[in-house]
C-alpha cells in the first residue's frame, strides 16, 4: 500500500484507509449497478420513470413567463367603466384612473374579450382559459417572481419544473428533462429554475440569458471536436476522480454527496445530449411556412419566435417541460409604446405555437401557459404608465386538459382586485399538476424532518376550468 509521511507528525499515514478499501470492495459492483439504475431512474427512463398519481391530461409543459407584470386591464381583462372614468380619482390617494387607450372586442365561440394589442392570440380564443383573478402576495418583482415559479418568496424551495421532472420524470435521457430558455438574471435568478432539496437532476438546464438573443446562445461545444470513443475515455477519467472524491475519508457518511452526485450526472448528461440536442436546436430543418407562422425572420418577433419554435422542438424530441422568458414588461411610464411592442413581440409566435402544437395534434396533451408575476394599477404612474398590482391580473393556459374559449375569475369594475373565483399561486400550481397527473397533496419530498410539497399547506385545484 502507498503511503505519505505527515512531515509534522513524522510518521507514515496510508492515503487510503482499510475501511474505505473494504467498503469499496465489498459493495463496488452494487455501488454500479446502483448508480446504473438511479442514473436512469433520474434522467426519467421511460421504462423506469416514476408513474403520475391518476391518468393525466397533460404530458408536458410549455411556460411562456412574461417577466415585470402585464398590465391586464389592457391585453385580457376588459374593463369598460375604467375607460369611461378616465381621469377620475384612483383608489389611491393622489392616484387618478387611466382608461385603456386600445380597443377590446370580443372573439371565438365564447365571446372572450381580447385587446387589439393581440390579434393574432385573438384568433385562437377557443382555445384560450383565461384566468382573469389571479392575485399573488407581494407587489414586488424578486418576491413575486420566485413565488410564481417556486411557491414561496421567503425560502429557497425547487421550482415548478423541478417538481413536475421529480414527479414524472423524463421520456428521453438523452436530453435534459426540463429546459429554461434565457431566464432572467435578477428576480431569484437559478432559483426560479433550480432543484432546491430535490436531488441536482432535477434542475433546469438553461440555455441562453435574458441578456442577448436565443439566436446567439446555441451551444457551440455540443459539436463533436473529437472521436467519440476518446470523449468517452477522458470522461471515464474524470468521472473515476468524482467518484474517488465522493468517497474521500472513508466515512459512511461521505457515500452520498448531493452536489457531486449532481455533478457526475451532469457531465453524464452532456456527453449523450451531442447525440441529439444538435439537431433539435437546428431551426433550419424548419419549413420556411411554419418558421414564417412563428414570426421568425421578422424584426420584431424573431427572437421570441425562435425560442417558441425551440420549446415545440424540445418538448416532440421528450423533454417534459420547457420554460420561455420574456421581458421586459414593467411599464411605470410610456404604456402607450411600451406595453404596443411587448405584445408585438410575443403576439404572433405565441399563436403560432398553439397553431402549430394543435395542427401537429399536440396541444390535446400539452399544456401551454402565458403568464406574468402580476398585474397593473388601474390608475396611472408618472402620466403615461401603471404601478405594480399583485391583487389581480390575468394568465391564460392552453390544451393538456383545459377548457378553451371560457374565462374564469372576476375583478372589480377597474380591475384592482379579484371578486368572484380568484385564484392563488398555489391554486395554480396544484391545478397544473393536477393535469399532469399529480396530486398536489401527495407529491411530496422528505427533507429537514418534514415532508414538503410545491403548494405547502395551500392550494386547491381549479376544477371548473377542466375540460
């Protein structure tokens, strides 16, 4: 056996202890076969993957996130005495109302009341749900943000994505299970996209920021540069030295590591995405009709386009769910120009999506869902803009189980806050999982002593808007 002098003590300590040599002979080829199947347990082998809790209506999720707060009284909640009182005093002291300056009519066999400023989502009403009551805790970007995506504003907790990978797992190991395409960098940044006390493989793999656009994020180092067999053998290597770390000390209590684990299988899930990912981030295998259908090729929407287009290629070639960013929507002034080119830039490539998911007959099992962290003031800001209002706003879902062409929640005549039928975050995420399959109850997750769930103590499916 080697071993190393201690050149304070003077004598000879062996580098690795009789324990670790007998725990490392006794159980190695358990410890592979182990590692084998929780490695495929979870990247979500589709002949291993855990099993949803009743037969679901959705198999995968798209989340359009609209970050910094839509103002919903002007795109989806039509509010006629507000435009009729234009100018009058504001709930707020100091504050006077600000009628929207577009025109809302209504669309589809429901007769939802859609704004001009979406025309292209307008003529795909029947298939929208529109939630028009929604509220959220804190008027307040970072808190609300994280709140959306993880339940909780005051604790680091596994997102939404993390949740629905853990409990359905993956269909294609060869691709990450849940994909985040450019999230912001602010608002709870790898938060609103990370595992939490969920094992690291259940994060999102984020491709791009919100910094640039999606068409100068792709990957390039997914590109072979070397013979597959050397890969293998340099990752063999470094994969042996991970392992060795994970074992370092000799100690039982050194077998299982979280953050090495997650390490090892990351680097695992690297080396197979070249098999695939290439392709599926090649728009140009696109017909030039559909890349025109998402707006792509247009200034204005081309880059939401792209990255709507890459969430319908991502979730045909097996990921589970895929996150798009969009922002930035946080209109204290300038609504008027503001508020015209957000929905310019997401309008068309958004409907183009539901079209394309629908004409591909994926929509039935797919659940789309456009959402924003809040709402905004009926009265005006500095003039020409709207403040923050966590006390109502809009979202709309799409296909995976519920009911197009209705609207549900009510707000006040000026939309400050919901009525009638509002629903919470939590609300929303146990309906979401509901139609993929999971009970929000019993999802859960040891950790610290207790079980924990997405929608802690709250939440109550949404059951009237399920098809």
């Amino acid at each position: 056996m080697k071993s190393s002098t201690n050149s304070l003590c003077g004598h000879v300590q062996p580098l690795v202890s009789r324990r670790a040599i007998l725990q490392s002979l006794s159980c190695g080829f358990g410890w592979l076969a182990f590692s084998d199947l929780a490695r495929r347990s979870l990247a979500g082998d589709a002949s291993s993957g855990p099993e949803p809790h009743f037969p679901p209506a959705a198999r995968r999720v798209i989340f359009l996130c609209m970050r910094g707060g839509p103002s919903h009284v002007d795109t989806l909640d039509y509010k006629p005495k507000l435009t009729a009182d234009d100018g009058k005093p504001g709930r707020r002291a100091g504050t006077q109302l600000l009628g929207s300056p577009w025109k809302f009519q209504q669309h589809g066999q429901g007769g939802l009341w859609i704004s001009e400023l979406l025309p292209h989502l307008a003529g795909q009403a029947d298939k929208l749900c529109m939630l028009n009551a929604m509220h959220t805790d804190v008027p307040a970007h970072p808190q609300a943000v994280l709140q959306m995506h993880t339940g909780t504003a005051r604790f680091v907790r596994p997102s939404l994505g993390a949740w629905t990978l853990y409990g359905l797992g993956s269909t294609n190991e060869n691709l990450p299970g849940f994909i985040t395409i450019t999230p912001p960098s602010g608002f709870g940044g790898a938060q609103n996209y990370g595992s939490g006390f969920l094992p690291a493989s259940y994060q999102a793999t984020r491709l791009g920021s919100d910094r640039r656009p999606i068409s100068s994020a792709i990957v390039p180092n997914l590109r072979r540069s070397q013979a597959i067999e050397d890969q293998r053998t340099e990752l063999d290597l470094l994969q042996r030295f991970n392992r060795a770390q994970r074992l370092r000390g000799g100690s039982s209590r050194d077998i299982q590591q979280p953050e090495i684990d997650g390490l090892i299988e990351s680097f695992e899930l690297g080396f197979r995405m070249q098999a695939e990912l290439p392709q599926v981030l090649n728009l140009d295998e696109e017909s030039a009709a559909t890349q025109r259908l998402y707006g792509i090729g247009e200034s204005t929407t081309d880059d939401f386009g792209r990255k709507c287009l890459l969430a319908r290629r991502m979730i045909e070639s097996g990921v589970r769910f895929v996150e798009v960013t969009h922002g930035n929507w946080d209109h204290h002034f300038n609504l008027k120009t503001g508020l015209e080119s957000s929905c310019q830039s997401i309008d068309k490539p958004a409907a183009g999506l539901l079209a394309d998911l629908h004409s591909r007959g994926l929509l039935k099992d797919t659940l789309v869902i456009w959402s924003g962290e809040f709402g905004r003031t009926p009265h005006a800001q500095r003039g020409d803009g709207r403040d923050h209002n966590n006390e109502s706003f809009s979202c709309w879902m799409a296909g995976g189980g519920v009911r197009g062409g209705i609207s549900y929640g009510v707000s006040d005549e000026y939309g400050y806050e919901g009525v009638e039928n509002r629903s919470s975050i939590h609300d929303w995420h146990a309906t979401i999982l509901h139609l993929l399959g999971l009970d929000h109850q019993r999802l859960t997750f040891r950790y610290a002593g207790r079980d924990f769930r997405l929608t802690d103590v709250y939440g109550h499916v949404i059951r009237d808007i399920l098809a």
